[in-house]
C-alpha cells in the first residue's frame, strides 16, 4: 500500500500519519510542494493524502503551484484513486471538483465540537466517529461543497465540516492528524493570529488537553484504515458490518 501526502509548508506536515502507515507496514511518502519538488503520477500512489495549509485557493494567482497540484487531484480522482484532504487539502479538492471556496469570516483556531449528520452513518465516517466528536481546527476559509458531494458534519462556527465525494474522496475540514509539536509549531508561527474571539484558543488552551490528540490520532487512524479498505477494494471493513458509501 503507498500513501502519498502533499504538505504545502514546512510547519504543516503528517503528523501522525506516517506512524500509522509504519505501523501497518504501508510506504508513506511526502511531496513539499513549498520546496518545488515533482508531483507525484498516479501509480505513486494508492491513497493520496492533501494536507493544510495558509493559503487560500481563491489566490491561487500567489502560489502558481496550485494550479498544478489542483490538475494532479482530478487525475486521482478521474483516475479511481482514494483521495483524503484536509483543511486547505478539503478545499482544493472542492474547488476543483466545482465547488468554491471564501473568507468564512470567523476563524475556528482549536478544539471545539462538530456534529455528524444523518448521512454520515452511510458514509466512510459511519461507525468511526460519534456523533459529536471534539476535533482540532485552524482555519479561516470555507468551503462550498461541490454538485453531488454530501455534507457530513458542520460546527457552531462552520457549516461546512467534512463532505464525501463519491465513495473514495473525503474531505475534512479539521484536523485529526494533529499532535502536540505540531500544533506547537503552528501556534508559534502563526501566534499573531491567536487574538480573542469566540472561537480561538490560546496556544496553552489548545496543547492542555493532552487527552483530545489520543482520540482525534485514533480517529484519524480508523479512518485512513477504511480509506486503505477502500483502495484495496475490501468488502467488510475491520470488524464493522460493510455498507454502501453514499
């Protein structure tokens, strides 16, 4: 199994996923699109994995690269690949498939709640998640969910959480992959955008509890196992009853 991450910045990379895929025996691999380096071809992969990111993808004219990494994501898709993205990755893959993306106008920076939708049971959330799990975000931008994804969750501060593509492409707007060095980094890099608001957390409200990154970890675990299961073509999924994804 070859897993193929795209991280945009040197401070926003895997985290936790490249544990898991060593774990399990799989090849994970990373292209730094900040460093120019190639894009990968479809038989590099087997599951590719769109990290975050600072950029906005409606000034995609600042980052040339995009444009590129955007052709690169219809190919997986076009191409039968099961594709993951998250945050920026999530937005990309919306963009590109017909959606669009803006300023939410109120930024979501730590640990807050989302809620699952009915359709999420049928989805490659269901079962995984429950119903109301406490997820790590940072992010300014939204979203808007292409012509025949299907929403999956939405917060308080968000409508837009997560969408499934299909049954192979998912996109997440919130972190799971998220451990404490990387929020550490993030919240040292970035620490001019820590001001008070409603739905921002100090660097210490968001490292404190220690507790949020097992479960989000564990989380993002089961799902790149059913995205794996997927790409396999698996018909029962690690225990839990197999279903038809949407």
């Amino acid at each position: 199994m070859k897993i193929r991450c795209l991280q945009h910045v040197e401070y926003e990379g895997p985290a936790c996923i490249p544990d898991w895929a060593a774990a399990r025996g799989y090849r994970c691999s990373t292209t730094r699109l900040d460093l120019r380096e190639d894009l990968p071809v479809l038989d590099d992969f087997d599951l590719l994995v769109v990290l975050g990111g600072p950029m906005s993808v409606y000034r995609e004219d600042r980052w040339p690269w995009m444009r590129q990494e955007r052709r690169l994501i219809r190919k997986a898709i076009d191409g039968g690949k099961v594709v993951l993205g998250i945050c920026l990755g999530a937005q990309m893959i919306a963009a590109e498939l017909g959606g669009f993306v803006e300023a939410s106008g109120e930024q979501e920076i730590g640990w807050f709640d989302i809620v699952l939708t009915s359709e999420a049971g049928q989805s490659l959330l269901g079962g995984l998640l429950p119903g109301k799990p406490i997820v790590f975000h940072w992010h300014g931008d939204r979203y808007q969910r292409p012509p025949g994804a299907v929403r999956l969750a939405y917060s308080e501060a968000c409508d837009e959480q997560a969408f499934q593509y299909g049954d192979r492409v998912l996109g997440l707007q919130f972190h799971l992959e998220a451990t404490p060095a990387w929020v550490d980094r993030l919240a040292r890099r970035d620490q001019d955008q820590l001001v008070a608001a409603t739905y921002i957390q100090t660097r210490q409200e968001m490292l404190s509890p220690v507790e949020n990154f097992a479960r989000a970890n564990e989380f993002m675990k089961r799902i790149l196992d059913r995205l794996v299961d997927v790409a396999i073509g698996t018909t029962h999924d690690r225990g839990v009853e197999s279903r038809s994804w949407i």
